[in-house]
C-alpha cells in the first residue's frame, strides 16, 4: 500500500470527517450525562420504579413509530442540516430540564413531554448521523470511520454515566447545564463541516414505494438482511446486562461497588477492542471473523453464567464486551459498504429500530426467564442461545460468511 492510499484510508487525514466524529462524542456524552440524571432526579421525586420504566420508553417509542419517516428524510433532506437542527432541540430539552430542575418539582409530568421531544429529535438524528459518516471520507476509510465511531461512542457509554452521576451530585442544574454546553458544541461542530455530497431525492414523489424503500433494500439484499437479524436475534437472546444486579447481590455477593465494576466491564473490553481494530482493522475474512464474534460472545456469556468467582466473571464480561465490538465494527462496516447512498437514511432508521428493540427486549426476555427459572438458567440459556444463532445465520446466510474486506474493494 503506498503512503497516499494509507493515509486515504486513515479517516483522520479527513478534516471533515474529524468534526462529524468530535460531534458525536460531544452529542454522546451529552445524553448520558442526561440520561442517568434524568433517571435519578424523576427517581428521586417519586419513589416508584415503574417510572424509570416510563422513561426508558418516552425515548424509545419515537423512532419505533417514525421509522418511515426518519429514514426518508435522511435521504431527501441534507443530513448535515437535519443533525444541527437536531442536535439545536437536544440543547432546548437540557434547557428544559435545566429549567425543571431549578423549579424544585414535586410534579414529573413536564420531564415526560421533555422526553418525548428528546426521542423524536433522536429518532431523526441517528438515521442522518449514521448515513452522514460515509459522505465524509473516501470509501476505503469507511471502515477506519466506523471504528472510531464506535470507540467515542462506548467511551461514552463508559465515561458519560460515572460523569452524570458526579455532575448531578453537585447540582441537577450542574449536570444539565454540563449536558447544554456539550449539545450546543456538537451542534456549531456539524455546522463547521461544510458542504457534503449527497444523492438529491429532494423533488422525488412520497409514494408507499419511497417510504417502504429501506426495507425493501433489506429484505432484497441478503448481505445486509443477515446483518441486522444476527444483530437482532443474537442481542435479543444473549442479553445479560439486566441481570446483572441479581449477580451482585445474590450469586457473586459483591454489592454496589461490584454492580459497578460488572456493569463497567463489557465497555472496557469494547473500547480495548476499538482501539486495537482502529489501529489494524480487519483485512481478510470478514465474515468468518464476525460469525466467530457472535459465537464467542455467546460462550462468554455462558460462561458469566455459570461463574461464581468475580475475577472469572469480571473477564468472561470484558471479553464478551470485546467479542460484540468486532461484530458491531463487521456488521456496520458491511451495512454502510452494501448499502446504495439514495437508500442509506432508510435503511440505518430501520437497523436503529432493530437495535433499540433487541436492547429492550432483550432484557425484557431475560427477566421474564429469570422470573421463570432463575437468573443463571436465563443467562446460560440465552448465551447458548446466542451460539445457535451464529451456527444457523451463518448456514442461511452464506453470502455474509463469505464477504472479505471491509475496505470496499471486495
């Protein structure tokens, strides 16, 4: 490889590219930061779980039922623009919550319809986001993109909760005013991009055709179809992180402090792993390589499972946080790769959906089985579960297992 296709594939050497990621982890850490001071203050005001719950879905239920729409208008309308506007109504709802919480509420009705403003704004901007990235480099770096894409965003998930909780110990005004300066940041980071090319649909005809459109590319596109499901279903059944208080309190009996460090260790082995595919990438038999990531994350979580040892339990979990790194880092590569950029939109609206509804669901089926036959029976079973899955998509799907490079030359 010569020094001029290196750097061309570096996704750093392109400064716009540089913005678009400096965004993200300013709009990642932003909704943590949120997220868990949201979760404490509505927590605090009432005393009952079950609005957590409510929570969880005020975000959640946006892009479920705008997926149509999110997606098209990735497609139709400059996607720089819709993620500055978007990111501009994150900052009105830290605002609002900013506002709320130095009302001193005794009432939470008004965080709910800030909430919901929030998942709509999410619900748009992730599907621009997401399709945005590979305008921004050349199609060998997309790859390179990807990775560090995936790197802030799991630093995020890491570092943005333990910093929620430090901000919203000094004040809930510190937290959420924290939360408005990062939000405003990534939006002024979008506008600074600049101009993007773009497939323009902008004067096609809104038909059932147009809106059904990414997923009749799914459907249509095996490579792409396997993805998402394997993503889906492997989620959905090996899924342990709900569990993970039970295994604190009961089984490990490590307490609080241990919850934390069971809860930090999938991240620490997903950023470790980032790191490592940031620097050498995966340059041959991608698709062995991704099936091998899904079948390892399962055993892993078998293993978790059955373990009662927390230095054993501790790096099973490292480990399956670094197993699900590769194949998120195989499996979005291959999405954007395969993926013509007139349907990008609608298609990453759709795997936004699958992903939200395999992380909720996936807990939900786990504490149901636990409720069933315990929380080791629900581990192990979707662990093993998780390994089927990666035996028979990789049968029913031999177009996904034989895909090579993630560079976009093959």
């Amino acid at each position: 490889m010569t020094l001029r296709a290196s750097a061309e594939a570096n996704a750093l050497t392109h400064p716009k590219f540089v913005l678009y990621w400096l965004a993200i982890g300013c709009a990642s850490f932003a909704v943590q930061i949120m997220s868990v001071s949201v979760g404490w203050e509505v927590y605090d005001i009432t005393r009952d779980p079950l609005y957590l719950g409510y929570v969880g879905l005020a975000q959640f239920l946006p892009p479920l039922l705008l997926v149509l729409v999110t997606g098209l208008a990735a497609d139709r309308f400059n996607r720089r623009f819709i993620m500055a506007g978007c990111l501009g109504l994150e900052a009105l709802c830290a605002l609002g919550l900013l506002l709320f919480t130095l009302s001193k509420p005794t009432d939470v009705t008004p965080v709910f319809g800030i909430l919901v403003v929030l998942g709509i704004a999410r619900a748009f901007l992730n599907p621009a986001s997401d399709a945005l990235a590979p305008n921004l480099v050349p199609k060998e770096a997309i790859a390179h993109a990807i990775s560090l894409t995936t790197m802030i965003w799991q630093v995020a998930n890491i570092a943005g909760p333990v910093a929620g909780g430090l901000l919203y110990g000094l004040a809930g005004e510190v937290a959420y005013g924290v939360a408005l300066v990062l939000v405003a940041a990534a939006a002024l980071l979008v506008l600074m991009i600049g101009r993007v090319p773009q497939t323009n649909h902008a004067g096609e005809e809104t038909t059932l055709s147009t809106l059904f459109a990414g997923f009749t590319f799914i459907r249509k596109e095996r490579i792409v179809l396997g993805a998402i499901s394997l993503d889906l279903f492997a989620v959905l059944l090996g899924g342990a992180v709900a569990l993970l208080p039970v295994y604190a309190r009961d089984i490990l009996e490590v307490g609080p402090w241990g919850l934390g460090l069971l809860r930090a260790a999938p991240g620490v082995g997903a950023v470790a792993m980032a790191l490592y595919l940031v620097r050498y990438g995966i340059k041959d038999k991608a698709g062995v390589i991704l099936f091998a990531g899904v079948a390892g994350f399962g055993l892993c979580t078998v293993v978790f499972g059955f373990s009662t040892w927390v230095p054993l339990s501790i790096a099973a979990l490292v480990l399956m946080g670094a197993c699900d790194m590769v194949s998120v880092y195989i499996r979005e590569t291959l999405l954007q790769l395969w993926t013509p950029d007139e349907v990008r939109g609608r298609v990453n609206a759709v795997n936004r959906v699958f992903i939200g509804a395999s992380n909720e669901l996936g807990e939900f089926r786990a504490g149901v089985v636990a409720a069933w036959v315990g929380a080791v029976a629900a581990v192990t079973l979707g662990g093993a579960g998780t390994v089927m899955v990666a035996g028979l998509w990789s049968r029913w799907f031999p177009e996904l297992r034989t895909a090579r490079r993630l560079d976009g030359r093959g």
